[in-house]
C-alpha cells in the first residue's frame, strides 16, 4: 500500500477551521502516523480495473458511499461517504473490500512546502540550509506570545514612520527607544540593525524583497549602536531593561537578539541577569575575531542557561573563518554572504559600499537574528516553555556540522526538527 | 565595518588596558553600584569616595548602578582602583565601548 499515493497536494490555509476544496478536514491517525484527512473520502485501488459501485460497503462499515469517482489512468478510485470516516471504519473498509482490492485508505493531505513568493528568495541560500520551509509548514508563528526585541543600530524610517516594504508593517514593528541619542525615535543611520531585523522578521510572501525567519513575530526595536556600530555596557543595559519593561507591560514572553558584544564587566552581567531573572531568553553573537575568545554578553551562556552565543557558518556548513569560538558556544548559522534588508536612503553602511535597499553581508551578527526568529517559532507554537527548554530545543534539534564543540556547539539549527 | 567612534555620546574615547585586556572606554565617566540596601543618599554617600569634582546626574538605576561625571583628564582607572577598595562599594567600572558583530 502507498499511504500517500492518492494524498491531495494541498498549501497550508491560516484559517482555524480548515478546509480542502470545501470539505472539513480532520487530523487522525493511520497507521500510527498522525495524519490529515479529507472527511468523509476514501481511496481504494483494485488489481484489475474495477470501479466501486455507489452504495458500496455501506452495511460493513456502517456508511454508505454516496458517490464513486472515475477511476484514474493508474486505476485509483474515490468512494464518496459524505461523512467522516473515523480511523477504524476506514481499516474496515480496506479488509472488506476482498482479495481483489490492493488497498484502500482514507485521502490524506499533503503538504507543498511553503515556499514563499519574495523576489530574492531564491537567493536566501541560508533559509533552505536551516530547513526552513518545512518548518513553516509546521508554524509560521504567532503575534500573541512573543516580543523579539532587536537591539541594534535601529530600523527604517523616515519622518518618524517605517519606510522599508520589507519592515514597514506597524503591527508588527513597534518602536523602543534609541539610547544613543536619548529620544524615541530609533532611525537606522547605519544599516546594520535593518539588516539584522530583515534577516529575523522581514515580511513574508509580499512579492518582494526578502523572507524573514520568524514569519508572524511581533519585533521591538531599540537602538544601542550608532553611526559607527559602537555601543557601550551602558545603552546595552538600559536597552535590555527596557525590553523586559516593554514585553512584562505586554505580557510577552521576551526573546533579546544582541548582535553585539564587547568585553565582560559587571555592568553587563547585571543586566544579562535581570533579563535571565525575569524569564527572558538571550541570544547574542559569538564576535568576529577569527577564531578568539567568545565576547560577551554571549559568553555568559555557561552561566546563564538563557543565554544563547551563536557562531556562524558558510554555505558549506563549515565554521565562517571570522567566527570565533569557546567553550561557551551554543549553536552555529548560517552567517556568510547573508542576503537582507538595508534602509531605503543613505546610511554609513552605503559608505563602505553596500547598497540599499537591500545587500549582503556576512557576520556572526547575520548568525544571530536565524537563532532568535527560530526561538520565537518556537515559543509562539509552545508558550508554556522556558526560556532554558527553548535553548535546549535548539540545541538539541540542531544538525552536527564539522568541527568541535568550542567552534560549531551542538551544530546548525534546524528549524523543521525544532518546530516538530 | 565601520571606524571606531573618536567620541562616544560626546564624551572622548579613549584605550587602556584593564583586567588584562585591551578596552576602549569613554573618558571623564564611571560606573559606580553600592552594596545594598540602597539608600535615598546614596548618591551622597558615594560622592564622598570620589575627587570634589565629580557629579551624579541621575539616581540610581533600577540596578543600583549611578553614572559618575569626572573631568575628562581624570584617570578613571585609578579612581577605579581606589574605589573598590572601599567597604560600602559592590562594584565600579569604566564606561566600556564595544560594537555591533
């Protein structure tokens, strides 16, 4: 028998009571998988040609078929029931329908992978590599649960509105404060920041641009690096404290992308304790030194099991030569020749020669925001977790990749086997 | 990247060794945290470790931690040094620079 021989190719619908070409579907069991069926068809295949008669098996499995399809070139017919056929009136069906019959089983869905229809996102080497689309057709995510705070050197915007296609959805990105220049206005004057918030929360399935991860997130955006990407212990502590106030007022559980890091100091730890105290997860680049120790705040993830330090990878799964690496490291993603979203007027960034709009780049900073989106999937499809079991989730979903502990952690993330 | 800033929230930057590592700092400024309990004075009590110059804009934060104003040619280092030496003080550190990744 081929469970999926006659299984409909259907795309996920975000209605909760979902259908298939109009009819109910139904989540079962067949043959100890949990599957999705169409109510009230079943599929049966003869060893010669032969087409069931409408009326067919209605005394041995208590339904009566309303309807019998054509049989199709490869002698696959369709009994019609009109009703929901529960799990064991459907194996019924299969042991009455005689010798002749090769099998029969109910019509069950398949998924086409939820391949989205941005411009470029052909070109996101990296989504694919972390399995993505198959994860999407598990959880696309959700709004109510989780706050992803990014902070950065800020996001799009002109005349105090989001302005990028990509990042300029209101109800999704709230803007937090800038603590460089101490007003709430958090501009991108860099291009840094937009392309981490691009690379986690870009929209999706608009047609153009890129693919964000972290497909239905609700994003804060709280600005920390200026012009030059230098930021200090200080605006990295009232950036976090502010989003622990942000997402308490909201009732959110909090996930904190740091694509940042500098030097330990007890400013820092602070501040990375209050956000582990108050439940919040932490993910933050491991830093680009070529191989030496793991900054911080990423390397407190030994002390702090809501801390997260991600190194990067290339195209090949192998460690990115800029990445560095310890005992601290947690995971490793996709963080070479990463295409995202830059702001749509000139920043510092255009300076040095990227372009806008949208350009690549490469970074453990690039790493970070697939691991935080990853986590909001996560959390938004299992609220009850904590931060540590999301962190574990990650890890211990995550595919091995080459090199030791200290350079890769527990490897790549795998965003299907996380979302399962 | 980009080029390191030459200024910080418009204070100099400047570089040093500390704890065995090379930093960039931001001069005339440190981080001062009592030991608890906190008080309404402590912004009183810790000006009297400190030279007759420094100030203290702003309250403690929600981390007991105040930010001192020195003039800029103050070495906050040695200051540092001194400060942890004392009874009532948990912790003091430069104000640290570091970068996007």
């Amino acid at each position: 028998m081929s469970p999926t021989s006659l299984a409909a190719t259907a795309t996920q619908e975000r209605d909760e009571a979902r259908t298939f070409q109009g009819r109910k579907l139904r989540r079962t069991k067949w043959k100890g998988v949990e599957v999705e069926v169409v109510e009230g068809l079943l599929a049966y295949r003869y060893k010669q040609k032969k087409e069931l008669e409408t009326g067919f098996a209605s005394n041995a499995i208590g339904a009566q078929a309303l309807r019998s399809g054509k049989l199709n070139a490869l002698g696959i017919g369709i009994l019609d029931f009109g009703e929901s056929l529960a799990e064991e009136r459907a194996f019924a069906a299969s042991e009455i329908l005689g010798p002749d019959v090769l099998w029969a089983e109910p019509v069950m869905l398949d998924y086409g992978f939820a391949t989205p229809n941005d411009q470029f996102f052909s070109q996101q080497w990296a989504l694919k590599e972390i399995k993505a689309e198959s994860a999407w057709d598990l959880w696309k995510g959700a709004s109510e649960k989780v706050i992803l705070a990014i902070l950065d050197s800020g996001i799009p915007l002109q005349n105090k509105k989001l302005s990028h296609t990509d990042l300029g959805d209101a109800k999704r990105f709230h803007l937090g404060h800038d603590f460089i220049n101490n007003h709430d206005d958090p501009t991108d004057d860099h291009g840094h920041g937009t392309h981490v918030a691009g690379i986690a929360a870009a929209q999706v399935d608009n047609q153009v641009g890129v693919a964000g991860l972290a497909w239905n997130t609700q994003v804060l955006v709280i600005k920390v690096f200026n012009t030059n990407l230098d930021g200090s212990n200080e605006v990295f502590m009232n950036g976090v404290l502010s989003a622990i106030e942000y997402a308490k007022k909201s009732r959110k559980h909090l996930i904190i992308n740091y694509s940042g890091g500098g030097p330990p100091g007890d400013l820092k730890h602070d501040a990375v304790k209050q956000a582990h105290d108050s439940g919040a997860l932490m993910v933050a680049a491991a830093g680009n030194d070529y191989g030496c120790s793991i900054r911080h705040p990423a390397a407190y993830s030994t002390e702090f099991d809501s801390v997260i330090a991600v190194g990067a990878v290339n195209r090949n799964r192998e460690r990115a030569d800029f990445s560095n690496r310890g005992p601290e490291m947690t995971v490793v993603a996709p963080g070479v020749d990463i295409l995202s979203t830059m702001p749509d007027y000139y920043v510092t960034a255009n300076a040095s020669g990227k372009q806008t709009k949208y350009d690549r780049w490469e970074g453990t900073s690039m790493a970070t925001p697939f691991v935080a989106a990853l986590a909001a999937l996560i959390w938004s499809k299992s609220p009850g977790m904590t931060a540590a079991q999301v962190c574990r989730r990650l890890t211990d979903t995550a595919d091995k990749v080459t090199g030791d502990t200290e350079e890769v952690g527990s490897g790549i993330i795998n965003a299907r086997k996380a979302l399962e | 990247m980009s080029q390191s800033s030459t200024e910080f929230k418009g204070h100099p930057v400047r570089e040093t060794s500390y704890k065995g590592r090379r930093i960039r700092y931001v001069a005339g400024q440190l981080f001062v945290k009592l030991k608890a309990p906190y008080r309404e004075n402590n912004e009183s009590r810790i000006l009297k470790f400190l030279p007759e110059d420094a100030s203290i804009q702003q309250p403690p934060n929600k981390l007991g931690w105040v930010v001192v104003d020195l003039p800029e040619d103050v070495d906050v280092i040695e200051i540092i040094s001194r400060l942890k030496d004392h009874k009532e003080v948990e912790s003091a550190e430069p104000y640290l620079l570091e970068s996007a990744l």
